[in-house]
C-alpha cells in the first residue's frame, strides 16, 4: 500500500467530506469517514516509527563498515540498507528516510570540503596502514636488516645444552649369550655460552655492512663406565674453557622490495675469520687412572679454526596480518694445513684439513600482534658434509661419522620498548641427533 503525507489525507477526507454533504450523505457516513481518518493517521504514525528504526540501522550500519576501514557504503538509502529491509519497505518510505538524510545537513557542499574533518573510514585506513607498515618493521627487523641510514647497536646471548650417549663394545659373544670383551659406556653433557656484540651501518636504503664479535664460554661433563670391562664402575670430569670465538663480517643488500607480485628478496655475504681457538691437535688425556676408557680433550674450542663465507637469499612477503619469510644459504669452509692434527699425546700429524659444507634452509611464519610486539615460529636445517684429511704425500681420507643433519623448531617473541630498544627472544628445540637439545636466545637491538 502506497503511503502519502498526513495533510494530503486531510485534504482528501475534507473534500470527500464535502462532496457527501453535497450529496447528502447521512450522518453514519460521516461517521465511516471519519474512522478511516482516524485509521490512516495511526497507520502513517506506525509506518514513520518504522521509518526511524529503518534509518537507525543504516546509520549504524554505515558506522561499523567505516570503522573497519571500508569505503563508505552509497548515499542513496536503497542501496545501503540490506537486501530483506530494502524488499519489506515500500519506495515511499525509503524517499522520506532519504529526504530526512539530507535535511539533516545543513552545509552546503563546499562549506564540507572546505571545513569538514576527514571521514571516519578514510582516518581509519590511514591508521590502519601506518599500523601494519609499524607492524611489518617490527617483524622484518627479526629476519633481514632495516636498510636505514642508521648505526644499530646489537647485543645477545644464547645457551645451547648437548647431551650425548654412546655405548661402545669391543669383544665378542660366546656361546651367542656371554660378552667377551670390554664395554665402554660414554655420555657428555655439555653447555654452550656465547655473548656476541654486533654493530650494522646502513651506507644506503639497499645496502647494510655488519661487524659481529663472540665470546664464547662452555662447560662440559664427560661421563664414562665400564673400567676394567665392568659397567658398574663409572668416572665423571668437568671440563671448562672460555675464549673469544670467530669473528665476522657481512654485507646485506636488498635486489628487490616488495610489491603487489614480488616479496622483499635480500642478499647477504658474511665472511668469518678463525680467531677463536680450533679443536684440532688437542691431544686426548685421562684424568682418571682406575678408568682406562675416559678420555678428554686438553681443552675445548672455541672456534672452527678456518676461514667461512656464507651467501644467504632470504625472502619476506606480507599477507596481513601475517608475514612468511623463508632463507636459503650455502657456507663454504676453505681448506687449511695444520702442523698437528692427532688427538693421541706425544704424536704429531700434520694434515690438510677440509671441513665438510653447509647447506641451510629455513621457513616460518610471524604475526604482529600490535605495532610493539610480534611472534614467530619457523623451522630451520642445516646439512653439512663429511670431513677430509690430507696427509703430506698421502691419499684423501673421509673421517668417519663427521657429516651431521641438524634441524630445530624454533618459537620467538619480540617486544619494542618506549626507549627504542628491540628485544628478542627464542627458544629452539631440535628434532634431529645431530641438533641441540634446546637452544635459547635473548637479544637486545637499538638504532642511533
């Protein structure tokens, strides 16, 4: 039923009036008229209210897609009203609800663009982007370098724990039931220290150069049973050593940034110098005289004793709120000539030694949970080959068991203080042999 104004109604009740009376009508028809008057201003006040709630929900409707950040809805009432309210209201309604809106601005329309503030949804999208470009440097800063024209200060701490059991048999079995021979029961715990200062300078918004300097301190404890060719006897050492371990340099720079088809692509070369101690020609001793199978090393390493140079191609791309980020890198040990390579005391070998190479690969995931804090997790593996021994006029040898395949699970956390400091810390969990048992890191980072 099509709606008109209250006073159109009057006019049509009065003149419909008069033509009774001309007619002459009696009273009951006047009576009849003016119930239907009565009726018809019920049902328009029914159908305003109607009306009123109808705009009520469009306004807010209007007001929760903008503070999404969405484009604000059309003006026209139809087309912003949702599709059951728009079929249950008859076109007079939505023209009165729209010339409602339109009273209800008392502006002209260059008074709005001149003086008006901006909309709520074009603030929001502003807000929002500067928030995930806060959030995504926040999470960047954890897997490649900030290219800035900034000195960052970086300064870290990690603990890695290692326990390893080995149970070695020399003899043989008699009778298939009874061992002839010697049983040797080795275990070794240890820990794994290291502080490292670095320092990065951005020379460009594509190029960054970082200087790094460890100090490494461990703790060992070498268990072992079976002196004598008995098990039960078993001898306990701990060992400990400290030293600064090897130094590196490295240089990242970004080929690409990211866009609508391509993630942020960075490069990186770090080159790292033997400066620590190396573990080769530590002679074997045995600090327990009643246990003839434990055997230590003198002292412990604290570096690789050659020089390394690692290429790395990390890949970052963001699909808000989530940012992937995967690494792919290939280090390669340059051979050396030690004067002494044997473990055995009194005894020297010289030998050309050529450490096995590595190669890494990475993947993971980070979320931003606001403009200050982010979490990561990602897993992380790391095959190297085996090593090869030259002696002087000598054949190329394999050492047995040196290949390793170390992977880790890894869970990090990130929290940028008022004061400018970065802090980072993570937790890895490995989930091969060859891998630590547990690695924890705590870094903190800021820019001058």
């Amino acid at each position: 039923m099509a709606l008109a104004p209250l006073s159109v109604a009057l006019m049509l009740a009065l003149s419909a009036s008069a033509q009774a009376g001309e007619e002459g009508a009696s009273p009951q028809d006047f009576k009849s008229l003016h119930q239907r008057m009565l009726d018809m201003s019920r049902e328009l006040d029914a159908q305003r209210a109607q009306i009123e709630r109808l705009r009520d929900e469009v306004d807010r409707l209007e007001l929760a897609q903008r503070g999404r950040g969405l484009s604000a809805p059309p003006t026209d009432t139809a087309a912003a009203a949702p599709d059951g309210a728009q079929q249950g209201v008859p076109r007079d309604a939505r023209e009165l609800a729209e010339d409602a809106r339109r009273k209800a601005g008392t502006e002209t329309d260059g008074e709005r663009s001149a003086n008006a503030p901006p909309q709520v949804g074009q603030a929001q999208r502003e807000e929002d982007a500067q928030r995930r470009e806060q959030e995504k440097a926040l999470v960047v800063r954890e897997h490649a370098p900030l290219f800035e024209r900034k000195f960052t200060l970086d300064a870290g701490f990690s603990y890695s724990y290692y326990d390893r059991r080995q149970l070695a048999l020399s003899g043989f079995l008699a009778l298939d039931a009874i061992f002839l021979g010697s049983i040797n029961l080795d275990q070794t715990k240890a820990s794994v220290g290291t502080f490292e200062l670095s320092g990065r300078y951005g020379l460009s918004d594509r190029l960054s150069v970082e200087a790094s300097l460890p100090y490494v301190y461990r703790d060992s404890r070498f268990v072992s049973g079976g002196a004598g060719g008995a098990s039960s006897v078993v001898s306990e050492v701990r060992m400990r050593s400290q030293g600064v371990g090897d130094a590196s340099v490295a240089a990242y720079y970004q080929w690409v940034k990211e866009s609508q088809r391509w993630p942020d692509i960075v490069t990186s070369l770090r080159v790292r110098a033997p400066t620590g101690r190396d573990p080769f020609g530590l002679k074997l001793i045995q600090p327990d005289g009643d246990n003839n199978n434990l055997n230590i090393p003198e002292a412990l390493p604290t570096g690789s004793g050659v020089w390394a140079a690692t290429f790395n191609v990390s890949a970052l791309r963001t699909y808000d709120p989530v940012i992937l980020f995967g690494n792919i890198g290939y280090t390669y040990n340059r051979p050396e000539n030690f004067g002494d390579i044997s473990p055995v005391a009194e005894q020297i070998s010289p030998a050309r030694v050529a450490l096995g190479n590595t190669v890494q690969l990475s993947g993971g995931l980070a979320i931003a949970l606001n403009d200050r804090s982010a979490v990561s997790f990602s897993v992380a593996t790391a095959a190297t080959g085996a090593t090869h021994t030259t002696a002087p006029g000598g054949p190329k040898r394999r050492v047995a068991g040196s290949s390793s395949n170390s992977t880790t699970l890894n869970i990090g956390a990130s929290y940028v203080l008022p004061s400018g400091w970065t802090f980072n810390g993570q937790l890895a969990a490995g989930l091969t042999p060859d891998a630590p048992n547990f690695v924890f890191s705590l870094r903190g980072s800021r820019s001058f």
